[in-house]
C-alpha cells in the first residue's frame, strides 16, 4: 500500500508536468496561463460555461475574468455567444477554428497518457480513474485559507 507521502511526491511532479506543458502553450499562444485554464474550464463544461461560473471556477474577480475572456477572445480561442431568449446571458464557447493548435501542442501529453495507460489492465486503470475523479471531488471542496 502507497503512503500518502508517495502520492504528494507523484502528485506533484504531475502537476508540474501539466504546468509545465500548458505554460508552453499559454507562451506559443501569446495567452497567460490562467487563460490556458480557462479554456479548460469552458471545454470540460457539462454545460454552456459562463462568465460567471468561470469566475467561480478559477477563483478570480469580474475584472480579471472579463479581461481574461478578452484576450481569449481576440487570439481567437472562443467566442461569446448571447443567449437568445435572454440577451444578458452570455456562454462562452470553444473556437472549433482553435482546436488544432491545441490539439498539435498537447499531442504529446496524449501519447504519454496513451504509453502510460498501456502499461496497465483495465480493471487498474478503471481504479486509477475513480481514485482521480474522487480526488478532484475532494479537492473542489476545499477553499484556500482566508477564503
């Protein structure tokens, strides 16, 4: 049985990975890093993403989500989209135009997902995945101290 230690130590070298890749990209792109998650965000949304529920999700003021979506928007990586039934609610969408650029740049990322993956049965990888879906769940709940 893993001790909680060795997975922090694993847990942090793949955050630092991530971070480290999506930092490239949010570089290549002339983006910051929190819009590379933001396009995250608006991509893994169950439902239309709003400006407000981005705030929500990445812990940022009004001002810095509309500035963020600003930049998203003019390099061309979403677009706003005016509810119809209620022109004040605004949903944010991926550019599909924008997707092959993502996809070359993190095509790497999905091959190592893809190796790693093929190391393993399907019944391991299908607890690897609970254990990260329950993880995040946890960690959704936790705010920062202060907040």
């Amino acid at each position: 049985m893993a001790d909680l230690q060795s997975f922090a130590v694993q847990l942090r070298r793949l955050n630092g990975e991530i971070n480290r890749l999506v930092q490239g990209f949010a570089g290549d792109q002339g983006l910051h890093p929190t819009d590379v998650h933001a396009l995250a965000a608006i991509l893994d949304a169950d439902e239309p993403m709003t400006p407000g529920r981005l705030r929500e999700h990445l812990g940022l003021t009004s001002g810095a989500v509309t500035a963020c979506v600003d930049r998203l928007e003019r390099a061309g990586h979403i677009r706003r989209v005016r509810e119809s039934a209620d022109r004040r609610v605004v949903h944010l969408h991926y550019a599909a135009d924008a997707r092959p650029a993502a996809r070359a740049y993190f095509r790497p990322l999905a091959a190592a997902t893809q190796a790693a993956t093929g190391r393993f049965t399907a019944e391991e990888l299908a607890v690897a995945l609970r254990f990260l879906a329950g993880l995040n769940d946890e960690l959704a709940s936790v705010r920062p101290h202060g907040r």
